[in-house]
C-alpha cells in the first residue's frame, strides 16, 4: 500500500508544472535637464535640474504570464538637485533614505560627481542648500504593480512617502521624487509586441510600433519637477512617432529587441523630441526578462533640454 501510494505521489508531482522561482529587480529612473543663456540680451540666465530615485523589487510569476512586482527596498535614495532663481549661483540638494545621514551622504557624493561634469554651472554656484528627508512606508505592502506578459504596466500601489528633518517646516519646493515612479512606470504601456501576438520566436526581425504620443505622459512628468512647470509648460506633439524595432539573438543565448526613433518632432515651444530608444532582452531558454530600458531626449537647436532614463533591470 505505501508503494502504491508513492508513485500516486511520484505520478502527482511529475503531471504539475513547476512554480517559477522569484526574481529580484531594480527600477531607476532620471530626469535631467538644463539651460543656459541670456534674457533681453543683458541678464544671463542658468538652470539645471536632476532627479532620481530606485527601488529594488522582488517578482513573482503569475499563471497568466504577468510578472507581480512588489517593493523589497531602496536600491538609492530619491535625490533632486536644482539651481534656485534664474541666476544658477544657489543650489538645492534635497534626498531621501532610510534614515537622514545616508541620504546627505549620497547627496554629496552625487554633487562632487556634478561639480566635474557640468564646470559651466558648477562654477557659478556660491551657495549649497542640503535639505535631508527621510523615507517612509518602506514596505512590500507599499509599493507594487504588475507587468503583463506585453509589457505594460497595471495595478501600480504607490504609498511611499517623504518627510521633511524639520517637519513640520517646508522646503518651499517640490520634492516628488517617489510619486514620479508611478508616472515613469507609464511608458511602459506603449506596446513593442508586433502584430501576430506574443509568440516570439514567430516575430518578424524588423518591425514598426504602433504610432505613439508621449505629450500626456511629459505633461504629468513636468508637473511633479516644479510648481512653474506645472502651471505654465504644457507638452503636444506635433505629430506620432513610431519606434522602429529589431529583434537579435546573441550568442549567449540572449533575446535582444531595440526599438528606435530619431526624428525631430516638436513639442514645446521650440523643443523637439530628439531621440527615443527603448531595449528588452530576454533569457531565451525561460524567457526571464532581463531588462526593459526607456531613453527619451528633448532638446532646442540650442541644445537646451533634458533626457528622461528608466530602467527595469533584472539583478539575479
């Protein structure tokens, strides 16, 4: 009788398929952009801008091929620098972290970097502000959201929060970095499927997007990066672009699909979307995603504007 009962199990075991293991992920994102020049002639004018934030996640198969994604802990701490006034000679650090010191740690360590990249407004700055928050609601319960099998994004939980060292002063600006998340996680709904559905091994080797309008997205971006922003920058495309997408499969085994677009399409007074590509690759053999990349360029012909960089990464 127990015989008989171990192959019942052993027969029970081999008919089930097996539960895929979770994966761990990081989402990063950063939004940068600057400006230099004169008004009138006479007054010179010089602002920059950078944001960013990461989380990394732990991923969890789903039966009907979405990834759920859920909030393990900060991989950095959500960090804006930014010149005050239109002169660039006061800067602004403001961060988030676990606790006060690791995100001025960071902050600094970012400024140094800053400081050797960007001389022409680097060298102007004879004020620094640091302005320490810490992060709350650092919890999987927190923060979650699902991709599904096309690559879209759907269900996002967003509650982390900031708070001020001295609280319940104000810093007189603003420092959205962790609800912007939520709004970068939206391009990933701009479909790169071809048409014919999700088999990928009967995907053509070049392909075109459907046809894609990012004003709406740019416009919830701007209105989180600053007040002036948000009252008097609205974002329309002049026309759609489409990304023109291959697919390569590399020599280790690696599933390579790059979309791209380089037109010159305007948007706002004078800035044109200058390039956008985005990259996934997958793991052949379990079709693990491995990385879902974002790069989108604005600039004027004087080359004045800024890029938007996200990524979904694999880390295992």
């Amino acid at each position: 009788m127990k015989r008989v009962m171990l192959w019942v199990l052993i027969i029970f075991i081999s008919t089930v398929a097996p539960m895929q293991a979770e994966s761990r992920y990081r989402f990063t994102y950063t939004l940068s952009g600057s400006a230099e020049g004169k008004i009138l002639l006479f007054f010179s004018f010089r602002v920059f801008y950078e944001a960013s934030a990461g989380v990394d996640l732990m991923a969890t198969p789903q039966p009907d091929g979405r990834l759920n994604f859920r909030l393990e802990k900060l991989s950095q701490p959500g960090f804006l620098m930014r010149t005050l006034g239109l002169t660039g000679k006061s800067l602004a650090l403001v961060s988030a972290d676990k606790d006060f010191e690791s995100g001025l740690s960071f902050a600094n360590h970012r400024l140094q970097q800053w400081q050797g990249e960007a001389q022409n407004f680097s060298s102007h700055i004879n004020t620094i502000k640091t302005l320490p928050f810490v992060t709350e609601n650092i919890s999987p319960e927190a923060f979650s959201f699902n991709r599904r099998a096309d690559g879209g994004i759907e269900s996002i939980k967003n509650l982390l929060s900031t708070r001020y060292k001295y609280h319940p002063a104000s810093i007189g600006m603003y420092f959205k970095i962790f609800p912007m998340i939520s709004v970068m996680l939206d391009f990933y709904n701009y479909s790169y499927i071809p048409n014919g559905g999700l088999e990928i091994t009967n995907w053509p080797l070049e392909w075109l997007s459907k046809e894609i309008d990012i004003s709406n997205d740019m416009n919830r971006v701007g209105a989180l990066t600053e007040k002036i922003v948000a009252d008097n920058v609205e974002f329309k495309q002049t026309s759609k672009f489409q990304l023109k997408f291959r697919r390569v499969l590399t020599a280790d085994g690696i599933m390579e699909i790059i979309g791209e677009n380089h037109e010159a399409i305007s948007i706002w007074k004078g800035y044109k979307i200058r390039d956008v590509v985005r990259k996934i690759h997958y793991r052949v053999n379990d079709m693990m995603l491995l990385r879902d990349e974002w790069y989108v360029n604005i600039r004027n012909k004087k080359n004045q504007g800024g890029f938007a960089r996200l990524c979904l990464c694999q880390l295992d």
